[in-house]
C-alpha cells in the first residue's frame, strides 16, 4: 500500500486530519496515524522500532530513521492507518 496516497491521489494534510490521522512531526518526513483503522498488525514495529515503539509516548518519532525506511515501513502498513508526507528539501 501507498502511504503517500489515498486512492492514488497524494494525500494532504487537512484531509488526513479531517479524516481522524494524528501527526507525528519530522525533519524531513511527516507521518500520520488513524487508531480507528489500525489493524495491529505490526510491520510499524517490526519495520522500524527505533520509530515506532509502543510503549514510549510519542510512540512515533519520524526522526529516529531515514526519511527513505520510514517511508518504505509505512507503505507495509495494510490497513492504511499509516500516512506520510516527505517534505520538500530545501
């Protein structure tokens, strides 16, 4: 699954929070979570634990990996209660 997408059109951020995601605030990437639509499969954590670990609040902390794994973990979100948007570099 796309994480940058939703239907195959770029995901933005007023959607993504009208439709219930919360922000996680990175650097360079921006990753956004719906716990209504999360299926606790666990690729977050498996993928990368260093950015998603659920025990610790926030429990995703977008600069503890590169912009690159994090987006390729979030893509192997099934449910699609992962989202990301890679920032601009300036």
């Amino acid at each position: 699954m796309d994480g940058s997408k939703f239907d195959q059109e770029p995901v933005n951020e007023e959607e993504l929070l009208a439709q219930g995601y919360r922000k996680y605030h990175g650097e360079g990437i921006d990753i956004y979570y719906n716990k209504d639509i999360c299926a606790h499969i666990g690729n977050c954590v498996r993928g990368n634990p260093e950015i998603f670990e659920v025990g610790r609040r926030p429990w995703i902390i977008p600069d503890n990996g590169s912009v690159k794994n994090a987006s390729y973990v979030v893509d192997t979100c099934p449910s699609g209660a992962l989202k990301y948007i890679v920032k601009a570099e300036v």
